[in-house]
C-alpha cells in the first residue's frame, strides 16, 4: 500500500557530488516501489542535533536508529524488519545522528537500534549505503534478483 512511508532522518547536509548521485540514484530507485522522504537537519553539537531529532521524530512511526551499539542484521534479516513493519505500522522512520551519536533520550524514543558494521563511515556514505540496503530490501521483498548473488548470499 503506496500511504506507507519510509523517512530517513539525518544530520549534516552531503558536501560531495559523487555521494549526492549516489544517494540520488538509490532514492529513484527505491521510488519505484515506495515513498520515500529524506530530512536534513543542521549538524551543530549531540545535544542541539539531539532536541532538533526529537521534534522531528513521531513517536507513532516505527523509528529504527542506526547505532554502531545497535543490532547486526543480515539483509535478509533486515528485509524482513521492514515487510513485516509495514504490517503493523504505516511508517518507518531511520534515524542517523551525528558524528557525535546521539542523546540517552533519542534513544530512548526509538523501537529498535541497528548496527550496519562496528566501522565507523562518512556520513554521506553511510547514508548511501543505508538507502542501498533499502532498495535491496525491496528487491528481497519482491523476490526480484539483485545483481548476480544468489539467495544464500544475501
């Protein structure tokens, strides 16, 4: 059901051309099989970044803060957080914080935290690489092949 909606919340604007096309390219993407809304907000200090999250964060979406403290997941794993939201929630909110992380009451507010990798990436990468894994998701979710990979290696 397309009112459904995917948010990405992050902090920082992306400085690089190649990221921005990057980012750009998965968002077109992942627009072929939902709606999807990226939300920049000011990097400044963890505290500022933290409040200006909080009031931006809807306590009735589902609201998964990417943290390196947070949960490994397989991308099948994490194709099927994302099916099986949808069933029970009409809105998925990724929350990316600063380069500082974020507040105790930012975590406090979310459903789940997940962990992409215990590396710690540029900010405009990891927002790339999260929209990647989305796209994958819905891929996975169709049963639609995703370059050569077979099922075993997802």
């Amino acid at each position: 059901d397309n009112c459904y909606m995917i948010k990405i919340i992050c902090i920082g604007k992306i400085k690089e051309d190649y990221l921005e096309d990057l980012i750009n390219d998965y968002l077109k993407r992942i627009k072929k099989y939902h709606r999807i809304e990226v939300l920049e907000l000011k990097d400044s200090d963890i505290n500022e970044e933290s409040k200006e999250l909080i009031n931006k964060i809807n306590k009735k979406d589902f609201n998964i803060l990417l943290d390196i403290k947070g949960e490994s997941l397989s991308s099948k794993d994490f194709s099927n957080l994302i099916n099986n939201t949808f069933n029970f929630n009409s809105n998925i909110t990724f929350i990316i914080g600063g380069s500082d992380g974020v507040s105790k009451e930012v975590k406090d507010l979310v459903n789940k935290q997940i962990s992409f990798s215990n590396l710690t990436f540029p900010h405009g990468l990891f927002r790339g690489m999260l929209l990647e894994q989305i796209y994958r998701a819905f891929k996975i979710i169709n049963n639609e092949t995703y370059h050569k990979w077979g099922k075993n290696d997802w």
